[in-house]
C-alpha cells in the first residue's frame, strides 16, 4: 500500500475528516510519507515507508484511549 493506493481506496470511505500529508526523507526505514487523519472524535496517522513498511496509529478522543 502506498499513498495513492490510501487517496483511491480508503480516503474515499473516511467522509467528515481531514486530511494533511507530510513527507520526510532519509529516515530509518527510508523516505516517508504520513497521512494525518482527524474527524469522527479520532485522530490517527498511516505512514508509508520506501522500505515497505507501513504503520498505523488511531487515537480516540471520546474515550481518551
């Protein structure tokens, strides 16, 4: 999955949040691409790195957990 796989895919199914997009070079699994996602009471990231990994985070402010 990369961010245009996100844009296409998933983006489309998270109606009512925003959006920023950030990128980072040279990090420790390479080049890094984050999505900040905030809407419905959550906030969370989806990072994409060169290297292949992904990582996936979601906070959910309602329930402070």
């Amino acid at each position: 999955m990369n961010v245009d796989y996100f844009n296409w895919y998933i983006k489309p199914l998270l109606k009512d949040c925003s959006f920023k997009y950030s990128s980072f070079s040279n990090g420790d699994f390479g080049d890094l691409e984050r999505v900040e996602i905030d809407g419905r009471g959550k906030v969370g990231a989806v990072e994409f790195w060169s290297m292949g990994w992904m990582g996936v985070d979601v906070y959910d402010c309602i329930l402070d957990d």
